[in-house]
C-alpha cells in the first residue's frame, strides 16, 4: 500500500462536507462591507475584517513574500493570496515540508489567462515562436492557476481547474465535494479568482455589459471529517432549499452592487455566507451563481450542527450530476 493510499479516507457518499476554513480576497472590498451590514442587519465592524486585508495583485508580495512571483499572472498572484489566507498562514512565503497526498486543490477562473494568450498571439504573428519567452510560455495554459497553488503549498491530491463561465465557482464546489466523498482527498481548497485587465474586462464586458468585471479570488476549505459545528458550516448543493436569506442573483448580489467576480462568484458569494454567519446572521443562507446564458448554480451554507442540511423533501439530496441546481 502506497503512502498515499493510506492516508486516503474511506469514501462515504453521504459523509457531511463542511467549510473548516475560508477567506475573502477582494481588493477595495471596503463599500460591499457595508452594504452587506446594511442588508443582513449586523455590525458592519462584523464584516469588516473578513473583507480587509486584501492588496491588489501587484502588491501580492506583502501577503506571499517576493520570491517566486516573478511571472506570475494578477489571477494566479490572487488565487495564492486567497489560499494562503484561508490557511491561516502568516505573511511572508512559506515553503512545505513535503508534499500533502491527501489536500486537493479545484480552482474557478474564466479570464486569468486571457492578457498572456492574446499577447503570445501578437507576438508569434509579429516575430514567430521563437520570441516567446520560455518564462511567459506556460501561462498560456488555463490550469496554470491550479497547478501554481498546489505547487506552492506543497498539495499533492487531485488538482482541477473549471473555466465553465458564470457557474465554473459552484461547479468547482460540486467537484470539490464529490473528491471528498469519493475519499480521493481529505481536504480540498477551492479557490475563484478573476483578474480585470484590458483584455479580461474587453472580454467580460462583450457578454455581459450590465455589470462590471472586477478582480477579486475566494478560497474555501472544505472537510468531511469534521463532526462537530464549530468546526465550521454545513455545505449542500442543490436548489429549492427553504431560506430566507440568499447571496447571489435573486437576493442580495454582489455582482450588482460591487462588481461581478464572474468565474469566481460561486466561490466568493460562499465565503461571504461563511463571513456573514460568523458575523451572527442566522442560517441557512442559500448562495447562488450564473446566468440566463451559462445556467445557474445554487448550494446552501447552515451554521447548524446538523449532519446534513435537509432537502426539501426532507430526504438527503445526492450529489450527483444533474441534481438541483444543475439547471442550464
């Protein structure tokens, strides 16, 4: 039995996943604290430290330490900030001592890459391949942002990227749950991050003029080996939950009212419910993502001790693809 094999948990399809740990990376997030204080009815002195914090991708460094940035995307210098925060870590780059087998890492994003593939282009056309600089080469690929967060923390499971438009964020979370029940992993970071760039924005604001792109990433620490409330909120994905309260379109929309995280707004519109129920607000909250053109997703989050956030009909809903909440 391989070293990796034995630290693998035993798969339990219906094992409760829990968010053990998260945080919020949205620079100039300042304005959004108190909107969400204002209409969740908490202190905005609440909300405010999950939402401070964040530097911009080019001062990334006073979060990850300046070595080893060089290269890096603003998506992929976010995502880092995000995971590194939501891992309690202190500032400053702290290298692995090995490699974790058993710590997954799914990531959300449509446009990171978009500014290195579209320069690449010009250049190739204008002087050929071979002035590509090898250094700038690998950021043409979309996993890059997976790939560089499990590299960096030293996460040796599963490792996805999901760049399925307005839902790839709870489309990474269902991925993320069903690793965890399937025991490929007993611990994934979920990290949404989005960067605002000429070319991103130019993209983003071709589709969707209504809202404007802004740059931002969100990770979540998911678990199911967790058996109690304090160990952080009850996940469950699906649509037609009973909530009164809800992040995302149809209730309170970040998108809107602050700039829309696009690819990542799955992610991010979770760890605000995670920061919302910590600030007091009472649960469940149900989170949602996407739009008429790319679907929508929905879960709910409950700071509730339960084992299991019920399903409407009072039977646990399977995880499985073509659940609620799947609906194009």
């Amino acid at each position: 039995m391989t070293a990796m094999a034995a630290r693998r948990p035993v798969p339990d399809v219906t094992a409760t996943v829990r968010v053990s740990g998260w945080s919020l990376h949205l620079p100039e997030a300042g304005p959004l604290a108190a909107e969400l204080a204002d209409w969740w009815q908490v202190p905005v002195d609440r909300l405010a430290g999950a939402l401070a914090g964040a530097v911009p991708a080019d001062r990334a460094h006073e979060v990850l330490g300046r070595k080893g940035l060089l290269y890096k995307e603003p998506a992929t210098r976010l995502a880092l900030c995000a995971a590194h925060r939501a891992l309690g870590l202190p500032p400053g780059r702290t290298r692995p001592a090995g490699v974790d087998p058993a710590t997954a890492v799914v990531v959300a994003g449509n446009l990171g890459n978009v500014a290195t593939v579209a320069a690449l282009a010009r250049t190739v056309r204008a002087e050929g391949g071979r002035a590509v600089s090898p250094l700038a080469a690998p950021n043409a690929s979309s996993n890059v942002v997976s790939s560089t967060v499990a590299l960096w923390f030293g996460f040796g499971a599963a490792n996805l990227m999901f760049c399925s438009g307005a839902t790839a964020g709870l489309d990474a979370v269902r991925a993320a749950t069903l690793l965890l029940r399937a025991g490929r992993a007993a611990r994934v970071l979920v990290v949404g991050a989005e960067p605002a760039d000429e070319t991103a924005t130019g993209l983003h604001q071709a589709g969707r003029a209504s809202s404007m792109l802004r740059a931002g990433a969100a990770c979540l620490v998911l678990t199911c080996d967790a058996p109690t409330a304090a160990a952080g909120p009850v996940l469950a994905l699906g649509g037609g939950y009973p909530a009164a309260r809800r992040l995302g379109p149809g209730g309170f929309d970040p998108a809107t009212r602050w700039g829309d995280c696009y690819g990542a707004a799955g992610v991010v519109n979770l760890a605000l419910a995670a920061a919302l129920l910590a600030a007091g607000v009472a649960g469940p909250i149900a989170v949602a993502c996407g739009d008429d053109t790319d679907g929508r997703r929905e879960a709910l989050l409950d700071a509730g001790g339960a084992a299991e956030a019920p399903a409407p009909d009072g039977r646990r809903e399977a995880l499985l693809d073509g659940g609620r909440g799947a609906d194009r």
